[in-house]
C-alpha cells in the first residue's frame, strides 16, 4: 500500500477541475472560504486510501469526496456544477508527478440543504486507482 501519491492526486484533480471549460468560473479550492463561502464553489475534500497493490507492483485506491456548495436559492446551480464536475472527472487520467492513474470513477452522490436551508451541499465521490 502507499499514500505517497496523494498529494499528487489532488493537484491532478485541482488541474482537471480548474480547467475544464464548463467550470470556467467557478472557484476550486480545497478549504472552505471563512465565513462559509458566498456563491457557487467545488471543494476538494476528505480521501480514504486502500491497498491496492498486487504482484506487479504497488498500487493505492482512492475514494475521494468532490463538493459543490451554493447559496443559490434552489438546487438546479449546484446540480449543474456537479454534473459538470462529475463529466470533467469521469474516466480521467491525469498525468501525476509521482504514480500513475489507472482510472478514476463516479461512486455516488448525495444532495442535501445545510445551515438552515441557506447552503445546498452536494459531495461526489469518486474512486481512483493509482499504481505507484
């Protein structure tokens, strides 16, 4: 197993995500802006790290979590960001600068209000295997 790749993962996912056309304008970050953040944003978040190392070398699954947060009145402006996040991540393979990805996967989302109904919060995850 190896964690060496993370950091590298998530510069690779900061640069797929910062530039994809359909996200133009919209920030990419990887905290949440003090006070919570205004507007419409994508937030690269926690990771849970496997084993996935076989006889030909070693190898780590990432299960990563993509944010999108919007005060927007309603669901449709976080929905649409996070169809285009999820189109931009889909089956990429971003060069890294330590490993290889093998593939990256759609797992599943979940859309929920927050902070009293005032933020909408919609978390991607996502799957990628790395061989190292």
């Amino acid at each position: 197993m190896s964690y060496q790749a993370a950091a590298a993962l998530q510069t690779a996912i900061y640069g797929v995500l910062s530039s994809a056309p359909a996200l133009a304008g919209v920030s990419v970050v990887d905290a949440q802006p003090p006070g919570g953040g205004a507007g419409t944003f994508v937030l690269i978040g926690p990771e849970e790290v496997l084993d996935a190392s076989d006889k030909t070398g070693a190898g780590a699954e990432h299960r990563f979590t993509v944010s999108v947060l919007s005060d927007a009145a309603g669901f449709l402006a976080a929905k649409t960001v996070a169809g285009h996040v999820a189109e931009a991540l889909a089956d990429a393979r971003p060069a890294l600068a330590q490993g290889r990805v093998v593939g990256i996967h759609f797992l599943r989302a979940r859309a929920e209000r927050r902070e009293g109904g005032e933020m909408r919060r919609i978390d991607l995850m996502f799957r990628a295997r790395i061989e190292v």
